[in-house]
C-alpha cells in the first residue's frame, strides 16, 4: 500500500486486490489502466465478469475519483420500471 500511495496517480491498480486488478486489466485490454479507461469502456455491472464481492471493491475504487456505474444503453433504471404501467387499461366506470 506504501507504493500504492506514494504513486502521482491516484487511485491506482494497486489500491486493488490483484483479483480485482485482473479483472479490470483484461476489460481495459492493458496492466496499467486508469478509472477513466474503466469509465470509457462502459462501467456498469453487466459488462464486468466478476462476484459481488469484486464489483463492490471496483466502484469503491472508481467512486474514489467521483465515478459511478452507469445505466447501460436501453436499460431502466428500478425507479423507471416502477413508473411505467405497460399499457394496462384503465378501470372502466
């Protein structure tokens, strides 16, 4: 953790657990990869192939320089899925 905080980059992979440095390294196709290459590749859920103890390491790191996960294109969001009747009719009087 010591290289890890002394590094210019900040957060770093090495803020990670080397299971979790893996995962993001094949994502971004490179060993040295930055939130942002995180970010542009499509940070959401889906795209990442790992256990829910990973992915809540990832956003932890990504929230660390204000990233959060995204809504994939063509998803709702729970909120949207509660709002939407999917044309029920309406009671008649």
């Amino acid at each position: 953790m010591a290289e890890a905080d002394s590094r210019p980059d900040q957060p770093n992979p090495l803020h990670l657990e080397p299971h979790e440095r893996r995962i993001l390294a094949e994502f971004c196709g490179k060993a040295e990869f930055t939130p942002d290459d995180v970010q542009e590749r499509g940070f959401w859920r889906g795209n990442l192939r790992c256990d829910d103890r990973a992915w809540r390491a990832i956003v932890k790191w990504m929230a660390l320089t204000g990233k959060k996960p995204i809504k994939p294109p063509g998803m709702w969001t729970i909120e949207e899925w509660q709002q939407h009747d999917f044309g029920r009719a309406r009671r008649r009087s």
